[in-house]
C-alpha cells in the first residue's frame, strides 16, 4: 500500500508598502486580475511587506473577495502587520475573511 499526498495550489499576491486612497485603485486593478486570471481555485494575499493600510486598501481587499466569491474561489489573507490587523478588527472584517498567519497554514487550511 502506498499514499500520495496531494497539495493543493494556489496563487500567491503580494503587495509592498503603503496600501492608501493614493494607490488602491491600482492595487484593485492587479488584485482584480489575479483573481480573474488565476487557474487555481485559491488566492493568497501575503501582506508581510506592507506597512501600512487604509480605508481605500482595505475597501479594494473588500471589492476583491466579493469577485473571488463570485467566481467560487478560495480567498485567503496572510502575514498581517499589527498596525494592518486593527484596520480588521476595528471592522470587525476578520471574522468575514480568513486571515492566517503565515502561507504554510493558509497551505494546510486549503489542503483539508
């Protein structure tokens, strides 16, 4: 007898700096296009470089998980600054996203 473990792919994106009304319909737009273009059915947004995040970034996440829902694709947000994370509790948004702390657990999550 053997196994096989199967890891489920997905595709990564990651933004750098500061997400702000300055910069987040650019950021909407290559976010819109990774989700529409992926071939995997789960989307990771690794925010481990960005420093900082405002009302617009958080509103172009809100816009792109809408369409990821809408195309029945998995959409996960990871490595979350503090100064970030409050922006999602403040909103209460962490309970309607799946925030993990890292790519290796959003890896397992997609693998059960």
């Amino acid at each position: 007898m053997s196994s096989t473990q199967v890891r489920t792919q997905f595709n990564t994106f990651r933004p750098e700096g500061f997400l702000s009304a300055a910069n987040a319909s650019e950021f909407l737009d290559r976010l819109t296009v990774e989700v529409k273009t992926s071939v995997n059915s789960a989307l990771l947004v690794n925010m481990e470089a960005v420093e900082f995040m405002d009302s617009a970034g958080l509103m172009a996440l809100i816009k792109a998980f809408r369409l990821a829902e809408s195309l029945g694709r998995r959409f996960g947000i990871c490595s979350l600054a503090p100064s970030v994370r409050i922006m999602f509790e403040l909103t209460q948004l962490d309970k309607a996203f799946e925030i993990f702390e890292d790519q290796d657990a959003f890896q397992i999550a997609v693998n059960r």
